[in-house]
C-alpha cells in the first residue's frame, strides 16, 4: 500500500478487483445458461470499460474482420487453435486459457496505467465462438458439409439420413445399412453392417446427436467461387492460349504439350473458364508420438501457369478422410460427392461471380491422378503392386519368376486400355461372393472405382507415374540391394564408400548421405536415394 500523497497515481486495486469479479460473475452466468444471442461473448459493465465497444462490439461480430484487430491479438488466436489442434486441447480448455489471458492483460495495463495494453484485453474474446469469427473462421456459414461416416465400412451418409425421426417428436440414430454383398447366396452374408453412426452427447441446449466418425467435405464450386473472386486468377488462367502458339509442336516442357490436353484442347478447352484438373489423395501423420493418418483430398488447376499451379492459395483442399488407419483397400465412398459435382460441372457447368461483378459460367473435368503407388491403388481401383498384374499401365505378369532374356522384352507386354478396363470391372462386379470378386479382380488386376463414374475417365491414361517409387525407392534402391546380394559390392566396398562419403562437399540443400551405408542403405528415404543417384554414385562407384 503506497502513502496518500501517491494516491492519485496508484490503481485501486478493490475497484480492480471489484471489476474483474463482477465480469467473471456475468461471464460464468452466461455459460451456465442458454443465451438467446448465440453471437454474444460478453457484456461490459463500468464507465471504465465503455471504450471497448468501439474496438470489439460483439453485437454486431459478424461483420468484423481480421484488420478489426491488433496483429499481436490475431497471432495469438491463432496460437491458441493452432495448439489445441496438435496437443488436442479441449475446448473448455482453450476457453479457460482466453479468460485468463485476458484478464491477465487487462491486469498488466491497469498496473502500469498502458491505456495500449489495456485496449489489447479489450479485444481478446471469451467464447471459441467469438475467436472464430474474428479469425474469419465461420465453420457454420463456411460451406463445409460433414458427412457421417460408419466406424466399421467406412460408408459415407449424410447426416439427416442418419436420424429417424419418431411419431412422439422424438430422434433416433439410424445403424448402418450398407451390404457389402447384398446378391450373396447365404443370407447371413447378405446382412447389413449394422454398425452405429451417431452418440448422444450433452450440450447447453440438451442432448444431442454427433457422428462418432466424419468427413468434412467442402464443394468445389465454393473453392471456384472463392478463386474467381480473386483479381488477377482467370487471366492467369487464360495464359496457357499465348503460350500455345509460341511453342513448336514437338516441344514438351509442360501438360499443355501432351497428348492428353491436346485430346481436350479441340473441345472442352475449346470454351474460356473451362479448367482440367489433377486430383492426389494422400496420408500424413498430425499428431506426434501417436499413430494417427489423415487423409487429405486435393486438387491443382492445370490451366494456371506453372509457377503458380502448385503454390498453396491455389492448391483446392476438397476433403479431409478421418483416421486413426488408411482405409485398406479402395476410398470410393470419400470420392462419391467430389464425382457428383465433377458429373454436373462436366455437362452443365456452374456460374461463378467474378473480381469484376460479372456472372460466368465455369466447367472443371480431371485429367490427371499425380498420387503415388499406394494411394494411386485405393483412388484408381488397381490391385496392389505386390500382386501379379501390379502394373497399371499393362498386363506384364509379374509372378512369373523365369527371368530369362525374354521377361524383359517390353514388346510382349500387354498394354491395358480404358474399354477393356471398364468391361473388367463390370466382369468384376456381376461376381456375389467375397471370394469370386477377389478372384476376379487378381485376374484382371483392377477393381471398380468410383472414379468410371464419370464418362470422360481414362484410368489407364490419366494416372500419372510415380517417380518417387517407381525410380528412387524402386530401381535405385533394387539395383544397390541387388549389386550387394551377388557379390558387386563387398563389405571392404562399402567401408570405402564410407570414406569418401565423409570428404564430399556438398551444398547444404542436398544434404549428406549417412554415414555406415551398410546398416542404413535399407531406410534410405526417396531425397536420400536420389542424391545417391544423382550425385554420389556416379564418382564412387
């Protein structure tokens, strides 16, 4: 307690006090009972807090933006979800975390009289709901749509086809009703998964129904829209026409100079706003310490220049498929709406408002699949490249362990075509049992996929090869494994690779082998095996 003679430029600290029990008062009512204003965060009572409404008013949120708030203020939300995403934070939790925050703050000013500081607490919120919106994250209004998907098949439903509505007002999850083999000759075979989509979960307004697992899907023609609405993006994606009549005929430096553009070129491209797409599908870990994949569904527009096709405000994210495991075999039922939207963006196209408040009409087809090997198998319906006819592009029989002069004779290989391939997989789907569709599908090597759906689909010519696999984790690391198997390269071989490898100078973006190449060649990674190839291999060896 400082003397009275500094009374005037000392807090008082019961007002203080007084204040911050006050609002937490009002915040901890508010929680505990069902608001009618959804949007409200909180009210600010005292001629000392008036000053915040013109920086924060939460009465009118919706229409704030990212510029309504300090850079500090947003990279610290952005802090707090981005943490909570990793560690899994609870969302009590992150609430609990924004409370203290901003009292803390708001403490901090009122102490040392920073009227900067304390306008920074003004705009920290006390709701999730409230951070979203000033982060312009607006998960009800965004335009993603959750579907359901079954815990044991994997079917994906929508959420109001979930729920059975009862004649005495009351709601009831609905259990699964996909038939893996509904034609099976034994009945028990023809039951349906019967597995539960939905719990029951207690919230303010009571208890409700959630998806015990789903898929967030956002619509491509929202993606379009957000992307027209961006000055500059459609005549980019126009430039491709000049560049056309630059180039010899024989040149090839980009996917305008294949066959399959061309292919396209005489008609669809015909038309302005009309874009080919590649479609990749691939797993990642999020969370460290734990085994968990996620999918991630996304597209690249081909027709914008290549410097700018792959960088991520251009790169499409159109679904995220839910783990904790890869589905095993195929992901049709993750691909279902992108293909129902691609059938009508084909033959009919969408309209689409521009950066210049002009309406337009767009049309979107894939064109090119760039996954790799495994996820290329569950996206494109082939078999595994373990399996006999692993090849995607030919019948070549890979069982076949008679390595004479003539397995390698590429001219007796059997290239697969998409009339042949479609009829196979109708072969393939006419079969009842479990055991007749997995023999049918060794023998043709394929299985359905969504993907034939649409009828502009090559499988066989779209689906781009995978170099990483098939080059640096297939062949070199095949060749190196093969030349220590007979005998090429000996132990006493391999230690003065060893040697060497320590007195190469290397730049630091291609980074240096590890060292004892004889235990660790086998867990090269795919950059390892190609500086091995590139760069190392041929002066060693």
């Amino acid at each position: 307690q400082q003397n009275s003679g500094d009374n005037e430029d000392t807090i008082n600290h019961d007002q203080l006090d007084k204040a911050l029990v006050e609002e937490n008062t009002i915040h901890s009512d508010s929680a505990s009972t069902v608001s009618t204003d959804s949007d409200a965060d909180e009210e600010i009572h005292g001629s000392e807090y008036e000053d915040s409404e013109s920086i924060i008013d939460d009465s009118d949120i919706s229409r704030s933006t990212v510029s309504s708030i300090s850079a500090m203020v947003f990279k610290l939300l952005w802090f707090l979800f981005y943490w909570q995403s990793i560690f899994s934070i609870t969302e009590s939790a992150i609430k609990s975390m924004m409370c203290f925050l901003k009292y803390f703050v708001r403490l901090l000013g009122m102490t040392y009289q920073n009227s900067e500081i304390t306008n920074l607490s003004h705009q920290i919120p006390l709701t999730v709901k409230t951070a979203e919106k000033l982060l312009g994250i607006d998960l009800q209004n965004s335009g993603i749509i959750e579907y359901v998907v079954c815990p044991k098949c994997d079917s994906v439903y929508s959420y109001e086809n979930c729920i059975e509505h009862r004649a005495n007002g009351t709601r009831r999850a609905k259990h699964c009703e996909h038939k893996k083999y509904p034609h099976h000759p034994h009945p028990s075979k023809r039951q349906p998964c019967n597995a539960e989509l939905l719990k029951s979960v207690v919230t303010l307004q009571g208890r409700s129904l959630t998806p015990i697992k789903s898929y967030c899907y956002y619509p491509l023609h929202l993606s379009m829209q957000r992307l027209a609405l961006r000055p500059g993006f459609l005549s980019m994606c126009e430039q491709w026409r000049i560049r056309e009549h630059t180039m010899p005929n024989d040149y090839l430096g980009d996917i305008y100079d294949g066959r399959i553009w061309k292919q396209f070129r005489s008609n669809f491209l015909a038309t302005p706003y009309s874009y080919l797409l590649s479609l990749n599908v691939d797993w990642f870990q999020p969370f460290k310490h734990i085994q968990y994949s996620v999918g991630a569904v996304y597209v690249s527009i081909q027709n914008l220049p290549r410097e700018e096709r792959f960088k991520s405000d251009n790169i499409i994210l159109v679904g995220i498929i839910p783990g904790p495991k890869e589905p095993s075999l195929s992901i049709d039922a993750f691909l279902q709406p992108m293909i129902e939207e691609l059938n009508e963006m084909f033959t009919e196209g969408f309209s689409v408002l521009t950066s210049y408040n002009v309406t337009i009409k767009m049309r979107l087809a894939i064109s090119c699949i760039t996954c790799d090997i495994p996820a290329t198998r569950k996206v494109c319906g082939f078999l595994s490249h373990h399996a006999n006819l692993g090849c995607n592009k030919c019948y070549k029989n890979f069982g076949d362990k008679d390595h004479d002069s003539s397995w390698f004779d590429r001219s007796s290989w059997r290239l697969r075509n998409a009339a042949e391939h479609r009829a196979d997989c109708r072969k393939i789907n006419l079969e009842v049992t479990k055991s007749k569709m997995r023999a049918a599908e060794s023998q043709y090597g394929v299985r359905f996929c969504a993907l034939l759906k649409l009828s502009y689909y090559d499988p066989i010519r779209f689906v781009a090869i995978d170099i990483m696999h098939n080059i640096l984790l297939g062949t070199a690391k095949h060749m190196f494994c093969t030349w220590i198997e007979v005998g090429l390269l000996r132990d006493s071989d391999l230690a003065k690779i060893d040697l060497f490898i320590n007195k190469f100078s290397v730049p630091s973006n291609i980074g240096r082998l590890p060292i004892h190449i004889k235990s660790n060649y086998l867990s090269f990674k795919a950059s390892q095996w190609s500086s091995w190839t590139m760069i190392y291999s041929p002066i060693l060896l």
